[in-house]
C-alpha cells in the first residue's frame, strides 16, 4: 500500500474502520490507489453518509419537531 493510502486511511477514521471490517479492501489498496475513491464510495453508503441519507435524516427531524410541537400546542 502505497503512502497515499495509507496517509488518507489514518486521518479519515471512517475509511480506516470501514476496512478493519472488510478486510478484503486490503487486497485491492495493495495492488493500486486507484481503488481508494471507491472504497470511500462504498464507506459512505455503508455509513448512511450520502447526500440523499443526510438529507433523510433531517427530514426525519423536522418531523419529530413538528410532532413535538403538535402535541405542546
């Protein structure tokens, strides 16, 4: 694995703990760098850290709120 990799794995804790679960990450990192903005791709879908899934979450908390306030009012 070149330093690249290894570099970009130890400061973002999200990539680095996506691949301690799925190790066979390790085998395409060792043969190229080019896999690394998949590995991030697949981490993000994996973690619910999409666009879509932040834009879900919030929706989801608008609603909570609104409920809340629905039952105070």
């Amino acid at each position: 694995m070149n330093l690249y990799v290894q570099y970009n794995l130890r400061n973002n804790l999200n990539n680095l703990r996506f691949l301690r679960e799925n190790s066979y990450w390790y085998k395409y990192l060792n043969r190229s760098s080019n896999y690394l903005p998949l590995l991030e791709k697949e981490m993000k879908i994996r973690y619910k850290l999409t666009p879509k899934d932040k834009l879900d979450r919030f929706t989801k908390n608008i609603d909570k709120v609104s409920e809340l306030i629905d039952i105070f009012s």
